[in-house]
C-alpha cells in the first residue's frame, strides 16, 4: 500500500472513524424519535479521535512526557473536563452560574498552553518578560477560540454547523503543513475527517447538533498551529498568526447585525472585512511561498 494512504488511513481516518462510531452506537440515530445528542457525547467521540490521532501520529509518551507534542493527549483530558462542567452549568437554573463555563475554558486554555510551551521555556526561548507576554497572548487566542467555537456549535444546527467545522479544520490542516509541519497537520485532519460524514447524518437527522465539542475544538485547533508556530524550523510565523485567529471569522456576521445600527460601524464594517480578506491571501500567499527547504518535517519525512 502507498505509505501516504496507509499513514492517512493509520493516523486520520482510523481514529475519526472511531470516534464516529462512538457517537453513533450512544446516540443512535436510527431511532425514529432520535433527539440531538447530549453535548458531552459529541464532546466524547471528538476527544476519543483527537487522542487516538496524537498517539497514532507522535506515539505513547507515557505520563508526562518531555516531548510537548505527545502531550496532546493530555490537553484533549484537560479539555473534556471542562466540557463536563460547562454542560453541567448550563443545565443548572442557579443565577450566575453561567459564567462558570467561560472561566473554566479560561483557565484550561492557559494550562494548555503552558502544558505545550515547556520546550520554549526549558530552551530559553522564552525568558524573563517573555514567557509572560508569549503565554498570556497565545492563552488569549485558544480562550476567545474556545469561546468563538462554543458558541457557534451550540446554536448552529444540522449539516451547516458541521460542513463550518469540517472546512475550518481542512484548511487549517493545509495551512499548517505549509506552515513546515505535515504531521501536525493531520491533527486537524482528524477533526475534518470527524466533522465530514456528520454533515451527510445532519441531513437524515437535522437535529444533529455539536453543541459540547466547540471548546475542545477552539483549543485543539490553537494547540496544532502554536505547536507548529513554536516547533517547525523558520514558520511562517506571520502566516500561521492570521490562521491561529481565523475562527474568530464566525463573528462577521454578529458583527454585521450589529454594524446596522450605527452609521459609522455600518460603512467601515465592508472595508474592514475587505482588509481580513487581503491579509489572509497574503498569508497563504507566504505560506504557499515558503521553500521546501524550509524546515519542519516534510511529506516525505512523514509517510517514507
């Protein structure tokens, strides 16, 4: 078998599929009265794909490995506690209680990446002021990712909700092994593989929602580009910036509602808009540009 559809079937279509199947065989969706899945269902079979895709890809690190890519696993764990909570807190009526959810995503993005930045750290990469500033920006950008996926999982439902999903991680798949990292690519090639096939099941069962994965997805999404911004030799670091913040996209359309009621918002929203468009063909113009030679761990590298 070619060893680029044998390490594709090993390390990105396996563990979506068993992830899939999860879903599937708790769920349901044969049953004629079939509801939309609990939030921490989907939240389960996301997170058994992602962890099953880590290992498959970098292997078993044991429990605190020194490499901080296997440590992904243990980010996807960190994560689907907050899941638990967070679908906890929403269910309960008490008053303020709903702010606990974006707190735990807060405090989970910033041990996230504290748990995936050691190798900066242990280098001196980052020293001093650094290591703060560098943690505090990249924690910003996995909480409003958390945030911005949460809720847009939460109220997107049937084949929209999942086709946004499957192609946000797609690109960013592609964007990333352009970026000098191909096997960190199919971490976010796992979560398109996931996300496809639910787009077919959402049009038999419209009530499919992914409400539950959102956060995990916000965060594991941020990992795989900061692991590639901090672990592949010369990145395109302007490149992998503007993808780290391209969920936040899903905003534009809030924003445009909102634009409608004030004048000034409402005639600079369009060349604002115009601005992230130029940005992000200039960012993919420098990926595309990069020299094989770059660095990172090349296609070849990976599948042999």
């Amino acid at each position: 078998m070619n060893p680029m559809i044998a390490e594709s079937l090993r390390s990105v279509i396996g563990p979506a599929t068993l992830g899939l199947v999860l879903l599937v065989a708790l769920w349901r969706p044969i049953k004629r009265d079939a509801s939309a899945p609990k939030g921490w269902l989907v939240g389960l079979s996301f997170a058994v794909a992602l962890v099953a895709s880590a290992v498959m890809t970098s292997g078993w690190g044991g429990f605190w490995p020194a490499d901080t890519i296997k440590r992904l696993p243990h980010v996807v764990v960190l994560a689907f506690s907050a899941i638990l909570l967070d679908e906890r807190m929403r269910r309960s009526a008490a008053p303020g209680l709903g702010l606990v959810g974006p707190i735990a995503w807060g405090v989970v993005s910033i041990a996230g990446v504290w748990i995936l930045t050691e190798h900066r750290r242990r280098g001196g990469v980052w020293e001093g002021g650094d290591i703060a500033l560098w943690t505090l920006v990249w924690s910003g950008v996995a909480w409003l990712n958390t945030l911005t996926l949460r809720r847009y999982t939460a109220q997107e439902r049937g084949a929209p909700g999942s086709l946004v999903v499957a192609v946000l991680t797609g690109l960013g798949s592609l964007l990333v092994v352009l970026g000098g990292s191909a096997s960190l690519s199919q971490g976010l090639g796992v979560a398109s593989a996931w996300a496809g096939p639910l787009v077919l099941l959402a049009l038999l069962r419209p009530s499919l929602s992914l409400a539950g994965m959102g956060g995990l997805l916000g965060l594991w999404y941020t990992a795989i580009v900061l692991l590639t911004y901090t672990t592949a030799f010369e990145p395109p670091r302007t490149a992998l910036g503007l993808t780290a913040v391209a969920p936040l996209a899903l905003w534009l359309p809030v924003a445009a509602r909102f634009a409608g009621r004030f004048e000034l918002a409402r005639r600079a929203l369009p060349a604002l808009i115009a601005i992230a468009v130029a940005l992000g063909a200039a960012a993919a113009t420098l990926s595309l540009g990069q020299s094989p030679d770059s660095g990172g761990d090349a296609l070849e590298d990976l599948y042999g």
